[in-house]
C-alpha cells in the first residue's frame, strides 16, 4: 500500500495560487484531505490530489477566486522575480514556453493589448490552460471570450484555474517521486518542486523588463537587439494596425530643466528620428542603438490628422520621462487610435 505523503501547506497552496484560502473561505474539514489544525494536504496519490483542487468549487467564493486569479502573470508576460511565491513563477514561465517560444514581436504586442481589454472588461488577468498552446492560439481564445458576458467568463476563468491547479499539483508528486523521499516540511516541497521545473524556459525574459526594476546595473557586455523607444499604432476603431502614419521621435534638449506644462512646445526640442508605420502598424527606426539610453523627457509624436481627415485629432504628441534608474530599460509607447478616442501605454 502506497505510504501517504505530506504536501507542505505553502506549497500545496501555491498550486492554487494562494497561500491563504483554506483558513479563509473553506468549510471545516469539507473532505478528509483536508485536516485541521495544520492545514495540511494529506493525499495518498495523484487522484485525490485532483479531486481535492475540484473541492475548490464549493469551499471557495467570488473573492477566494479572485485572489487566486490575480497571483498569476498577464498570459504572455514572465512574472516578476519578486512573485510572491518563486515556485508559482517557475510554474508560470513554464507553462507559457510555448506560447512565448512561437511568438512574434507583433503578437506579442497584439496580445498585451488584448490583455488590456480583458481586464478593463473584466477586472482580472486573462486565464488559460496555456500548457503547449501557440500564441496564436490563445489570441484567438482572448479574443472569443472577450465577448462574453462577464458572469459567464468568471466561470469560464475558474474552470482554467482548476485545470492549472490540477496541472500543478501533479508536478509536485512528479518532483516528490523523483526525490525518492518523503516530504516532511513546506522548505522542503518548494526545493523539490522547484528541481521538478527544470525544463522551465527562459523565453520571453525581455518581457519583465517595464515591471521590474533592476536591483544591479547591466554588466559592460550588455547589448540591446532594438532601438530603446520604439512604438506602434493600432487602429481600434477598425481593428487594424494603422499603416503610413508618420512618427517623430524628440528630446528635451535642455539638462537644466524640464519642460513645463504650457510651455512645452516652446522649448528646445531636439529631433532624434522619424519614420512612417508599416503594415503591421510598426514604425521605422526611430533613434540609434544604445545600450544605455539617456535619462531625460522624450515627446514621440504622430501625424494622425492625414490617416484620419475626418477625425478629432490632427496630430498627438505624448511626452513621457526616463529616469536614472530605468535607462536600460527598453521603452515601447503604442498609441491606439479611433476618429474620437485615443489612449496610451508603456509596453516593453
């Protein structure tokens, strides 16, 4: 007969998703994996693991899901290295590696935008089972469940998270059989599950860079693979990139201050670059490689007046600031557009 195992309470619960909703929102002792006063998962084989993420279900409520919704990155984005579970950020990069691994720098950027969306919608991070799923793939699926009504799409969004805990929590009797050892302590199940990821890919690391900032300056070999600002249009109201939109890129010219609201057209703007967006709604180089990009105001600015004659804008200018801090740190400023409506970011 199979000896059962002890599944450290922190780890168990970071397949979740969170560390703390067993002593929040779970019914006492709802089934008898669950044992008070530890909280530990006693489970005697992979089955009742799975059938203990399914008691999720009825233990948790609207809010219990959210916090477990919300402890995963943006589909398409690797979480930060602050996470506060490590192990669930292994987790996560893993199971996007494919969709990073078949992604372009176009999809990517379609799939941030998407992701906006959603969440503005919905108020929660997209979730999927993204395990061997492209990026094509999971743009199709945001853009299908987009439509939904938002009570369906929770349910919807729920269902992904079990199918990701379930996922999860087989990894950790994968790990804990390769050790060959029983696990006595959380410590312990987070070193081993953490063993366990060692396919985990790195893909897509350039992903964190506008979310983190970096705790040591970049090493003299440091060399970027793009310009440090680039942009891109994305036409909203047709759903189309918008191609054959002229950008121009500047700088504040003037170390001594910094423009003033009011006076900012005034003041000593220096060109660095411009360029017209492609098809895919990208524009050209717009300033020469740098590995550290000077910290300053920068303006980018597009002709929007000529793609939409008939539009509110004849042109938009957006300023923005780069600080000491964040001069290795690559800038993308996207505009989407509608005839009526405009609005901003800062991608990566």
């Amino acid at each position: 007969m199979e000896s059962p195992m002890m599944l450290g309470e922190k780890s168990g619960w970071h397949a979740v998703g969170a560390s703390n909703l067993p002593k929040k929102w779970c019914p006492p002792d709802p089934f008898p994996i669950i044992k008070k006063p530890l909280m530990r998962l006693r489970i005697s084989g992979l089955t009742k693991s799975l059938s203990f993420s399914r008691i999720l279900l009825i233990c948790v409520d609207v809010n219990g899901w959210l916090e477990a919704f919300a402890a995963h990155p943006q589909i398409g984005e690797s979480p930060s290295q602050t996470h506060k579970s490590p192990t669930s950020a292994e987790w996560s990069k893993g199971e996007q590696s494919t969709a990073l691994a078949t992604a372009t720098d176009s999809t990517l950027e379609e799939l941030y935008e998407w992701n906006a969306r959603y969440r503005q919608k919905f108020g929660f991070v997209f979730l999927i089972f993204a395990s061997g799923r492209s990026t094509p793939e999971i743009l199709a699926e945001i853009k299908r469940r987009y439509h939904k009504r938002p009570i369906i799409e929770f349910e919807l969004a729920a269902k992904e998270q079990m199918k990701i805990t379930e996922l999860r929590l087989s990894k950790l009797f994968s790990a804990n059989a390769t050790s060959g050892s029983t696990i006595k302590t959380p410590q312990a199940t987070d070193v081993v599950t953490k063993a366990g990821e060692d396919r985990v890919s790195i893909i897509g690391g350039h992903l964190t860079a506008a979310n983190e900032t970096p705790t040591s300056k970049p090493s003299a070999t440091f060399t970027r693979t793009r310009p440090p600002i680039t942009t891109h249009i994305l036409d909203v109201a047709r759903g189309f990139p918008a191609a054959g939109i002229e950008v121009r890129l500047e700088t504040w010219d003037n170390g001594q201050s910094r423009p003033l609201f009011g006076q900012a057209d005034s003041g000593p703007w220096s060109l660095l670059g411009s360029s017209t967006t492609d098809k895919d709604g990208r524009s050209g180089q717009l300033m020469n490689m740098a590995d550290a990009l000077n910290p300053g105001v920068y303006r980018i600015s597009f002709n929007t007046g000529k793609y939409n004659p008939e539009g509110f804008f004849p042109f938009v200018s957006i300023v923005f600031e780069v600080r000491e801090s964040q001069k290795f740190e690559h800038f993308h400023v996207p505009l989407l557009l509608s005839p009526f409506s405009l609005s901003t970011y800062r991608g990566s």
